[in-house]
C-alpha cells in the first residue's frame, strides 16, 4: 500500500516568491510618491498664503470685483482720494510752469474746494469703466484662476510697503503705484493717458467761473493731449 506524500517545496526561485518580492521595492515607490505630493501640496499652500498678502492678490481681487461690479470691493481697493490728488499733480505738471505759478497758487484753494467731489466721482467711475473694459477677458473667470495669471500680465515690483505695478493689456499700458498699511494694499496713483484727458477736461468743468484763465490753461493742455 502506498503512502501519500506532502511535499513542501521550499525553492525561492518559484512565481509565488517573485511576487512576493516586489511587495517592498513597490512599497518605497508609494512612500517616496507620497512625500513628493505631500511636499507640493504644503508647497503650494505656503506660496498661496504669502501671495494673499502681497499685491498681486490685491490686483486679482480688483479684477474679479470690476467685472462683477462689486463697487464696494473696488472702492476698498482704490484710494480715490489719493489717486485723484495725483490726476490732479499730473494735470498741473504739464502746465508751463509761469502758468501754475501766476494761476494755480492763486486760485487753488478756491478751486480745489470745486473740484473735489466731482473730480472723484469722475474718477471712480472712469476706472470702473477702464478696468472692466481692459479685464474683460477674466470675465466670468474663477478667481483662483486670475490670481494665477496677474503675475502674467502685470510686472511688479515691490520693496519698503510700496509696489509699483505696470500692467499691459490690450496694446495699452498702466502704471499703478500701490501702498501697504500691513493688512490690505491699497491703489493710490493711476498713469494713463486716458485718465488723465478725463481727469483734465473735469477740472475745465469743475473750476469756478471766476477762473477762466486757469480753466483756459487746462483747455489748452489738454487739447494738446489730444493731439
């Protein structure tokens, strides 16, 4: 009568071993992807973090409300203040300088007192305009999206609380100076042509009647920057 053997084969070079022996190699691979994804992961929450503060995320904030037209977002954005003050140094600059001495100095603070209210209306809402129509491309855009690209289209350089940013869209160039007061940047000069032109021929219309030799010196100004 014969017996049954069990065999227990005991060669390591049988499939069942192979098999088995790609379990750790397989096992690093995972640990290494792992610490990698991990890596850009934290990576790009630290970037994103340091990017909220700077003012590239301020100027993607500023696209994103001009072109839902969320004012209130906009208005905290711009300093119309000062950037209307700065419109009106710029005017002032292209005037010959006898002129600003024997008209401007004189009747400033008459006309300053005018031009206030008005000068900032047109202001806000000209670059309400101006940056909706130059972003229109971000329209309907997530914001993650325009944040990413603002380094893209807008060169800007920052250094002690102030950034100035030049932006060229569409064949077009604007040069924004830009503040910090350590928790929001803020835009406090606009140069455009454009806005200037807008900027000069409100002052014509909001200088007193009294001054017509300071409102023709700005007519004359800005005839020539239409030319």
């Amino acid at each position: 009568m014969k017996r049954n053997r069990i065999v227990i084969n005991l060669d390591r070079n049988q499939p069942g071993r192979r098999s088995g022996g790609l379990g750790k190699p397989l096992l690093i691979i995972g640990i290494v992807l792992v610490l990698v994804v991990g890596g850009l992961a934290a990576g790009g929450y630290f970037w994103w973090r340091h990017y909220q503060k700077g003012p590239g995320y301020a100027l993607a904030t500023l696209t994103y409300a001009a072109q839902h037209n969320d004012s209130a977002t906009v208005e905290q954005t711009l300093d119309i203040d000062k950037i209307s003050e700065d419109f009106v140094t710029q005017v002032r600059q292209k005037l010959p300088a006898s002129e600003v001495d024997s008209l401007w100095q004189t009747q400033a603070d008459s006309a300053k007192t005018a031009v206030s209210s008005k000068l900032k209306e047109t202001v806000r809402d000209q670059l309400m305009k101006e940056l909706q129509q130059l972003t229109d491309v971000a329209a309907n855009k997530p914001f993650i999206l325009i944040a990413l690209a603002v380094p893209r289209f807008v060169d800007i350089k920052e250094e002690n609380k102030i950034a100035n940013a030049t932006a060229n869209i569409k064949d077009e160039q604007i040069q924004l100076t830009m503040e910090s007061d350590d928790t929001h940047w803020r835009v406090v000069a606009v140069k455009d042509e454009k806005l200037a032109k807008m900027v000069a021929d409100a002052l014509i219309h909001s200088v007193p009647t009294n001054s017509s030799q300071l409102q023709d010196a700005i007519k004359r100004q800005l005839d020539k920057m239409n030319k």
